[in-house]
C-alpha cells in the first residue's frame, strides 16, 4: 500500500494540522512515514506545502516526485493549480473554491475553478461554508482533510482518534465542531470516492 499525497495552502489556513494527523495516525497503524514542509513567509498568508508519503514498505525519499501524488489537497484554489504538475494521471484533486488574495495580481478566480474543474477525479468545494455550517470556520481544514479520507489506506477511527488529541484540550465545544467538519468533508468525497 502507498499513498502520495500534496498538500497546499497558505500560512494559517491548517495545512500542517492535516498532515500531523494523518501522519500520525499511519504511525499508529504501523505504516512507514515521511514528511516534508516549505514554509513561505513566517506569518499568515505566505505559502505553505507538505508532501506526505505513507507506505507498508520502505520510503525512500521524503518529496513526492512529480506526477506521482495520489492526491493533490489544496486548501486554497490557486494553490491547487500552482502544485497540480505533482499529481498522478489517475489522480485526485481536492481543492476548496474559497480564494486567500495574497497576492496583487491574482488571477479571476472563476478561471483558476474553471481549470481545475477539467480533472476528471476532482472535488471543488466550499469548505469554508461547511465548516461554518458545523459551527466555526476554522474548521475548514478539517472538512478538507474529510474530504481527503476515503483516498487514505487508513481507518477513520485511526483519523477521528488523532483529531481527538489534536482538539480535545481545547474543549468539547471546539472537538465536536472539528469532527462534524471531518464527517461533512468525508460525505462531500463520496461521488468522486466511488468514480
């Protein structure tokens, strides 16, 4: 089994969040893990991506080659495009459609949808309106890293298990609305799941 997966988005939008858990929870079921992470700039807004590479064999290298992500996750829609060249011909795109203009000259936004909208096995969400639905915005990552389960080689309770640790400290309110996000994010995925 093996699983290559991109994760992009900018600073504060939760990528890291993302790969923590489902690395963490691929530890927990005894599969190989390497991890890799390129920061922007050191606050908010600046881009942020991580390859995440899970297998029952060994890893090799921490980055995943070029057309070979199982997954391209984007929290951010121009994102998705700017890191599109690392995804597999069989594979999928899971990008949310709420932009973060962070830069002067960003293109139309109904353009970037509309090329991303091509791939055949692709997911385009609001993930910020069905976070909001379950409660908080914020948990926008959580609805995205929903929607990236059903590609993963690892039980949802592993993953429910390891949002338990990541948000239970902060209270059963914040814990409740973040696996809310993961359910409504997993129900999302399911057309392009069962494609």
């Amino acid at each position: 089994m093996k699983n290559d997966i991109v994760i992009a988005g900018v600073g504060g939008q939760g990528i890291l969040t993302i790969a923590a858990i489902v690395g963490h929870a691929a530890v927990a079921n005894g599969l190989n893990v390497k991890q890799s992470e390129v920061h922007g700039m050191a606050q908010r807004g600046g881009a942020v991506l991580a390859h995440l590479r899970i297998s029952d064999d060994v890893i090799y290298s921490d980055l995943v080659p070029k057309g070979k992500a199982d997954v391209v996750l984007a929290v951010e829609p121009l994102e998705a495009l700017r890191h599109i060249d690392f995804l597999a011909p069989d594979g999928v795109v899971l990008a949310n459609e709420v932009p973060v203009v962070n830069i002067d000259n960003y293109p139309d936004l109904e353009t970037v949808l509309a090329e991303l909208r091509q791939y055949p096995r692709r997911l385009v969400l609001d993930a910020d309106q069905v976070a909001k639905n379950t409660g908080s915005a914020r948990a926008m990552n959580m609805v995205m890293l929903g929607a990236l389960s059903p590609f993963l080689d690892l039980p949802d309770e592993s993953l429910t298990d390891m949002i338990k640790q990541a948000f239970e400290r902060k209270g059963e309110k914040v814990l409740k609305t973040n696996l809310e996000a993961f359910t409504e994010g997993q129900q999302a995925a399911e057309t392009v799941a069962d494609a």
